[in-house]
C-alpha cells in the first residue's frame, strides 16, 4: 500500500460505516453490535473484502480483465509492492457505473482509495492481521476466475471444489476475525482452538449463502456454486438450474448443499464460545450471524424450492430483530439453547423467545 497520497478523516471512517449498511445487512449488524475499535477494524477489512468480491462477481467484466484487476488489487495489499490504489481505480474505471447507476457495492470500489488511505491509518499490528486473509481472498478469487474463464461464469464442480471456493471466499475472513482477536496475551490451547475452528464458521455463513441465493447468483452474476456432480445425480444441468420443470430435482441439490451447511454447525458454535471479548469483540457480533444461519437453514429445510426462483429464502424482520434483541442484551444467553429454539421455529414466534 505505498504511494497513498489520500489523507483519511473522521468524515472518510464515517463514509465507511455507511458503506457497510449498504452491501450486506449481515455485516452491518455485526459492525453494529461490535465495540471499538473491533467495529472500526471489521468494517474495513470487510470493505476491504468487497471491492475484490463485486469485481469478481461482475458479469460485465470478462474473465481476462477480471483476472487482472484482482491481481492488480493484490499487489495494492502487498506492503512491500510499488502498485498503488490510484492505479487499480484508474484500471478498474471502465468498470464502474455512472454513479447515478451505481449500487451500493459499486461504490465501494469507486470510493476503494477512501476505504485504503482509512485503513492505512490503522494500527501496524491491525495492518499486519487483516492483510494476509484479504490478500489470500483475493488471490483465491483471481484463481477460480481464470479456472472457469471459458465457462461464461463459475460453475463448482464438485464437493471438493465447494469447499475450496468457500474456503476463499469466507474462511479467509474467519482466520482474519481469529487474527484479531488473538492479538495480546492469549493462553497457546486457546489460540489454537480458534484457529482450529475459525474456518468452519466461515464456511458455514459462505454455504448458507450458496444455499439460499442460487436464483440470484445464476440469473444476476450467472454463477452456479450448486456442485455439478451433485445436480447431474438429479439428472439436472448446470445451465438449467431455476428451470422450472426442474424444480423439484434441483431443490434436492438445495437441500444437500444445506445439509452440508449443517455439518459446520457444531464447530461454528465452538469457535463462538472461545473466542476472547477483548479488543472491542462482542459475543453478540458474532452470535447474530451464526442464529440468522440457523433461522435460515430451517427455512431452506422447509422450502428449498424457493432458492430456485425470484422468491428466494429468507427468514423475516421481525425474527432477525428478536434475533438481536436477544444477543444484545445485558443479561447473559445461552447460545446452544438459543440455537435449539431458532432451528425448530422462527424465533419471534416463541414464547418468552430464550425464556
């Protein structure tokens, strides 16, 4: 990141948070549970994330050029590289929306030099956790573009590939949280656990995601993360995926692909309770995200079916608001019991919710 030549203020950090509320409701109330200076430091280093998933995601881009823009913005990460953020954006301008048409991810790569020069003025032992996950996202990006750069879009082959995508896309940012938050004095047998387990939670947020949004990932960003081998056991095309003749047999490969979420319940949970609340961590940061997997897997249980259409699954405001409520307040909750209660029914709809 050298050659910075922005100068960050209140105003930029201010504009960050804002950019958080707009690309994911998820993270947003992760941000917003946190202490500082967690909240300050998650909140970059996911923007720092997501200017590299929009590029990666565009279907305008071609693979080519994609490819190209992630390894540019790579060596923008690099501390020890020359290339500077101005020429990512300068690379990446033919890209960007007008900014009347611009949505709210968009913006975060245009406004990519605000997001570097806040970020690098943060602490060198903040710096030094958040870079090398962000780089290696990136870079796992870049490679599963070029691998499907003849397909018209990613298409995951098989168990193995679903995995290693996940891995990528959100097991990065657990070892990043888990870098975090190890900082410091910390016992050696609980670092360990964390790390042992950092990746299972990221990877049970990342294949509740595949599970839930196919129809958009296929018709918007034309990309299938619903394995092949899997849909061709229903005797499915990739390509015909949200047909509606084959609905049914493709709502199998939801389910399965949910299933596979589920197995990474039981680790996720544990990277939960060790994790330490110190350096502005909350249990409830987490928490959220982890309940809001579990309301949602229900729901996908329920009616896998829907992930196939416009309809999508999704679980309801009211239960996300009960949700927090509950992780937020002062008194102490059980995250196991709470876990129990949200995976049998929405959990604004149970008595008493936790009680």
């Amino acid at each position: 990141m050298s050659g910075q030549r922005y100068t960050p203020d209140e105003a930029d950090m201010e504009w960050c948070r804002e950019a958080v509320q707009g690309v994911s409701r998820t993270f947003a109330l992760t941000v917003d549970v946190l202490n500082e200076p967690m909240a300050t430091h998650i909140c970059l280093g996911y923007l720092l994330c997501r200017v590299a998933d929009t590029v990666e995601d565009s279907g305008r881009i071609p693979p080519a050029e994609q490819t190209a823009l992630l390894q540019t913005y790579n060596d923008v990460l690099n501390p020890d590289d020359p290339t500077t953020i101005e020429q990512f954006r300068t690379n990446v301008d033919e890209w960007v929306p007008p900014e009347d048409e611009r949505n709210d991810d968009w913006d975060v790569v245009a406004e990519s030099p605000t997001v570097l020069a806040t970020f690098a003025q943060q602490p060198a032992d903040v710096r030094a956790a958040i870079v090398p996950p962000v780089r290696e996202l990136v870079d796992g990006m870049a490679m599963f573009v070029d691998r499907h750069a003849d397909d018209g879009g990613l298409r995951i082959g098989d168990r193995d590939e679903l995995e290693e995508y996940c891995y990528y896309a959100a097991g990065t940012v657990g070892n990043l949280i888990t870098n975090l938050l190890t900082r410091g004095d910390l016992a050696e047998e609980r670092v360990t656990q964390l790390y042992d387990t950092a990746e299972e939670f990221g990877l049970l947020l990342q294949l509740v995601n595949v599970s839930k949004d196919v129809y958009d990932d296929y018709t918007e960003e034309n990309n299938i993360y619903l394995p092949g081998e899997w849909l061709a056991d229903e005797g499915v095309s990739q390509t015909a995926i949200v047909d509606p003749e084959n609905n049914k047999r493709a709502a199998k490969v939801v389910e399965r692909t949910a299933d596979h979420a589920r197995s990474f319940l039981d680790d996720a949970q544990s990277y939960l309770e060790t994790m330490p609340l110190q350096h502005g961590n909350t249990k409830a940061a987490w928490g959220i995200p982890f309940l809001l997997a579990v309301g949602t897997l229900r729901e996908l249980q329920s009616r896998p079916e829907d992930a196939l259409t416009q309809k999508g699954v999704k679980i309801t405001r009211k239960e996300v608001f009960a949700v927090v409520s509950t992780m937020s307040a002062e008194a102490p909750v059980s995250l196991p019991r709470l876990r129990e209660i949200i995976a049998m029914e929405p959990f604004h709809r149970t008595t008493g919710n936790a009680e």
